[in-house]
C-alpha cells in the first residue's frame, strides 16, 4: 500500500504543475486531456484500488512529465531570447 500513497501523492503534484503551465503555452494545450485523465485514473484507484488503473496512472505520469520537461525547456529558451 505503502507504494500506492506515494503513487497517489507524486500524482497530485504532477496535476498541480500541469495546471500552472502557462495557458498561452503549446504544453499547455497538451497537458489539458492528460489532466483529466489523470484525475478519472486517480480516482479510480482510489476508490477501487485497481492495480490496472495503478499501471494506467504511471503511464499517464510518464507522459505528464514529459510534457513539464518540454515546457520547462520552452520557458528556458525564451528566457534567453
């Protein structure tokens, strides 16, 4: 279980840094359909405790923070433009 929490937690935090993504941004964009899907994901596992819904939420994790990398790589750039 003790891995489910921390699964749980690190979701949560994903969200939340998806969700300060500038809205002008490209990422931004992306990261609204991945918002969703994550929370049904969460709230799944969180009520049922589906491991399927377990593996659904790492890989949609994967993808969230892909999306921060981009974006954060995106913010760089214009920084030094």
């Amino acid at each position: 279980m003790q891995a489910d929490s921390h699964q749980i937690a690190s979701a949560r935090m994903l969200i939340s840094r998806l969700e300060r993504l500038s809205a002008d941004s490209y990422w931004a964009h992306r990261s609204s359909g991945l918002r969703g899907s994550l929370l049904r994901a969460l709230e799944r596992m969180e009520e049922h405790g589906d491991a399927v819904s377990g593996a659904a939420l790492d890989e949609l994790m994967e993808q969230g923070f892909h999306i921060l990398e981009k974006a954060a790589r995106e913010i760089r750039v214009s920084e030094k433009s």
